[in-house]
C-alpha cells in the first residue's frame, strides 16, 4: 500500500515560489546491514525522485543508499500556470510510485 | 497521570501542545524540549513527520469492513468519535478484571465485534490504528478513568518501576527519576514519560508501540523482557 | 546518467564472487566509460559510468573516495568557497534521520542559475549522499531532505552553476546514538 503524504499549496499567484514537500513511506534499505542470520540484506532504495509542472520536469533528485527511510525532499518551485504538479519515485524491486495533485495559479 | 513526551522519537500524537496542557506548578519535562531544534522541526510538521504516514495508513484501515461481520470500524465509530478515548488507557473493559492498553481494546473490537483475526503485536496495521486513534487524542493530558480496580495495577507498576532489575541492576527510577536531566553516554536522560505513543523513533525508523519501548529498556539494563502479553506493561503504562 | 552506486546486481555479484574487503575504501572499481549521448536533460554527471564492485560488509568509504566522487562530477573544474550554505544539527541524537538543508545563493534566471546540487559524506559505506537537479524553474537553490549518517563525519555539498562553476561547502556532524539500544549485538 503506498502511503505519501505531500505538502503543496492548492493556490498561487503568478510568479510566486512556493515550497513542495513530499514524504513517502519506503525502508530504504541499504544493502549495507546484515540481518538477524549475519547475511547482508539486499538493498531496496528508491533511486529516482522526479517532479513534473504539467508536464514539464522541474526538478529531479537521484537518491543513495544515504538517504533516510521514509524519505522527505523539500523543494521551491516557480508558479507559472494552473494544472497539476506530478511527483514520481521510482526505485529498486520495482518501485513506482506516482502522485498528483492540483494548484491553482491566478 | 502524565503529560510529557519521551525523548529521540517523534510523537505523531501529544505534539508540541503537551506545553500549553502543563500547569504552571508541573515540574515535569517532556523529552520533547531536550530534542535538538532540526527534530523539534520534523516532529511539529504533520506533513514532513513520519509518524503521519502511519496515521494516515490509519485513517485508510478505519474504513476498511474487516472480519466475518464483514464491518469496518467506521460503521460503529462515527469520524471524531474517537477524540479522548486514547488518553482514557489504560482501562478496564466492560465485563474484564485486568486493564488493557489501546492495542488490546483495538484487538478486542476486532475479535468481538468484527469476529476477526487479531492483528499482530507490533504489526503494521495494530499500529496504524493505534496512532489513528491516539492521534484523536492529540494534546490531551493522559486521564485514565478513576477506576478503583486500577489501584492494584498501578502499584503493581510502580513496583515494577522502583525494582531493581537485569545484569545491571537498575531500576526504572534510578534513570529516569533520580538522574533525569543528567547525560547517560552523551545523551540526555528523559523523564520517561509515556506519552506520544505509538511514536516514530528514530533508531526503530518506523513506527512502535509503548511496549516495544519498554521492552527496549528492559534489554537495555540487560534484563529479560516480559513476554509480549505480560500485563507488566500495562502496569507500568498505568502508574 | 548513473550515479556511483553499486545496484543490487553488483551487490549480488561481489557476494558470489566472495571479495574479501579492504578498509582502504573500494578494491574493486573499475571505470567504463560509455558513449551516451550527452544532452543536456539527461546528463549532468558527464558521460562516464563507474561500476563500483563494493566490497559487502562493515565497508567503510574514506576521505579519498569522496574526493574521488567529488572528482568525478566536478572533473578539471576548480571549486570555490562561498554561496553555499549547508545546515545540518551540529550534533545528532540518531545517524538514521539527520535533517540537513543546502542553500545556495542565485539569482535563479535562465542565464545563471544553479544547475545541480551534490552532496557527499566521508564515513558512510559509500561517498554519495544525493544529486539534484534544478534550473531556473525553481526559483531558490534550496533543496531539504534527511539522510543517515554511519558516524561522525563531514559533509560536503557542492553545487554547479550554469555558467560552469562549482561552490561547496561542508559540516562535520557529531553522531550520537541512544544509550539503551534495542538489539544487543
């Protein structure tokens, strides 16, 4: 079950930078501890943190092991024109998560 | 009755206000004021807390129909019916002779009321709900009710809580009473209070329940932890 | 564009291969350079790959493999002090959740702006911590996020300018750990 908690204002005026704050729960394994049975358990991270305006990609953060579980990023963005801002995780085993929500510019 | 908040976890419930329900005459300190400023930060932000996620997770199984009865817990429990019950533990339940904590009458529901499967001790969904609801209960002062049965476990509690205990024979109070404030291996020593459960701990990097942490303690003065359903915890959860 | 991290399948590989580990960082790295076309919105790293065979088990990353990874984004540019603020808590109650924000002064216009943001330890298993991507579309060079950190350390994070400029700055954090551990090991 994905579980995402995103902070985005739903309105702005034109021009205005807003923060976007996303958390995603994930165990953001490293690949560098061992387990209970001294065996190394595999990594599983998301690797790829990709927001889009519309569309069009505006900003993008390639993630390490280093990062911590249930990952946060915080980022600024331009306002520019009303639509929906896109925010995709993708990762190890898979992983694809993809959210959407909307704001409004004017 | 305890308002304060343990140290290094980040409380998704008994937030920040836990200030504001202390009396000026309260002595008592809630780990939260001995948590660096950046953690002060991510605890007080619902949306960049970790601890949200699982009450969000939370609030997605409350409407969940579980169980043979095929009910989910919001056909019983309207939305913020739920305001004050988590500070209300632990209690005695209707026709029991022993308290339960919060997770207890959560399985208890399930079992009796959904005829489901009990969830799991620290599972993900147990504790999901658990912070649902609890999280209802934000910056309310733990009140369980003036039950007169209580007073034999809560002094059970606080006999467990003076006893001396493990390899290291140490007791709850010689930490957490007689040197909180006072640094143990370059950290502060909380006061222990048990508010803000289930909590974010950091060192967990998921969500936990009290007796987890009890439990922690335990293996920390290199004790034998209780069993899982020992009602140790709940005695020490009341006093 | 990849970043220096060995995947699952080299982990797995190193595992097979039963590579003994060295504490003097990486033993195994071998640089393959692939012609990947360099556009502009694919590659910020430059178009060289570093497969990293890391070692498994208490590795740790040293000094050097972070100059290293430093190396590898930043080539024959020179970096400057200044314009980058890196803020993290001095002292850390747990290495698994340290909040850290980097700030970079910038105009932001099309014509110069920060390009990307890179941070790195020096402790950790491996030197990366993250690589960001940003432009004038987003107004302030100011990125948030948390990261752990295997002990005390620095940290250092360098941003790339799209006139072609690197500016870092770094931190070093004490980690403490919580005095009653859950796992007796």
């Amino acid at each position: 079950m994905t579980n995402v908690l995103i902070n985005a204002p739903k309105t702005a005026k034109p021009g205005e930078i807003v923060e976007i704050k996303a958390l995603i729960l994930h165990p953001m394994e490293t690949g560098f501890r061992p387990g209970t049975n001294g065996k190394i358990i595999p990594r599983n991270i998301i690797e790829h943190f990709v927001a889009t305006w519309n569309g069009a990609e505006i900003f993008r953060m390639e993630m390490s092991p280093a990062i911590a579980t249930n990952p946060f990023v915080s980022f600024f963005a331009v306002a520019t024109e009303s639509g929906t801002i896109g925010l995709r995780w993708t990762g190890d085993e898979g992983f694809l998560v993809e959210e959407r929500v909307a704001i409004a510019v004017g | 009755m305890k308002i304060a908040q343990v140290a290094f976890g980040l409380a998704s419930v008994f937030a920040a206000t836990f200030a504001l329900a202390q009396g000026a005459a309260d002595k008592r300190r809630s780990g939260y004021q001995d948590m660096g400023e950046a953690l002060q930060k991510m605890q007080d932000d619902d949306t960049a807390n970790p601890g949200m996620l699982f009450v969000q997770l939370g609030e997605q199984l409350w409407s969940k129909p579980a169980g043979a009865a095929n009910k989910a817990c919001a056909d019983c429990h309207a939305s913020g019916s739920m305001k004050s019950v988590a500070a209300r533990y632990p209690a005695i339940p209707k026709d029991a002779d022993k308290p339960i904590d919060l997770e207890g009458r959560i399985n208890l529901c399930r079992t009796a009321n959904q005829r489901a499967e009990p969830l799991a001790p620290e599972s993900r969904e147990l504790l999901s709900l658990a912070a649902y609801v609890a999280f209802q209960s934000r910056g309310q002062p733990i009140a369980p009710p003036p039950d007169p049965r209580l007073g034999p476990f809560r002094e059970q509690g606080g006999e467990i809580y003076r006893r001396r205990q493990g390899q290291l024979n140490l007791s709850c109070a010689i930490c957490h009473d007689d040197n909180a404030g006072k640094k143990l291996a370059g950290v502060t020593i909380p006061e222990a209070h048990p508010t803000g459960y289930p909590i974010y701990r950091l060192e967990w990097q998921a969500l936990g329940s009290l007796k987890r942490r009890l439990r922690n303690c335990l293996v920390g003065i290199r004790a034998e932890a209780y069993a899982y359903d020992a009602p140790e915890y709940v005695a020490l959860e009341s006093i | 564009m990849k970043i220096v991290i060995p995947s699952r399948a080299d982990q797995i590989r190193a595992e097979a291969r039963d590579l003994s580990w060295s504490l003097k960082g990486p033993s195994a790295c071998g640089l393959r350079v692939t012609t990947m076309p360099v556009t502009t919105r694919r590659a910020f790293l430059a178009g060289a790959t570093i497969v990293c065979v890391l070692p498994f088990g208490p590795a740790r990353a040293t000094p050097e493999a972070m100059a290293a990874a430093i190396k590898e984004v930043v080539g024959a540019g020179t970096i400057r002090e200044g314009k980058v603020k890196l803020d993290l808590p001095p002292l850390v109650e747990n290495g698994n959740t340290v909040p850290l924000t980097v700030s970079v002064e910038s105009p932001m216009t099309p014509a110069d702006h920060v390009k990307a943001i890179h941070v790195f330890n020096e402790k950790n298993p491996q030197p990366h911590v993250f690589s960001a991507r940003l432009g004038p579309q987003n107004g302030r060079a100011v990125i948030t996020t948390r990261i752990k950190l295997a002990d005390s350390q620095k940290i250092i994070a360098i941003a790339e300018t799209s006139t072609g400029q690197f500016f870092s700055a770094s931190a070093d954090v004490i980690v403490t750990l919580a005095a009653c551990i859950e796992d007796v090991t």
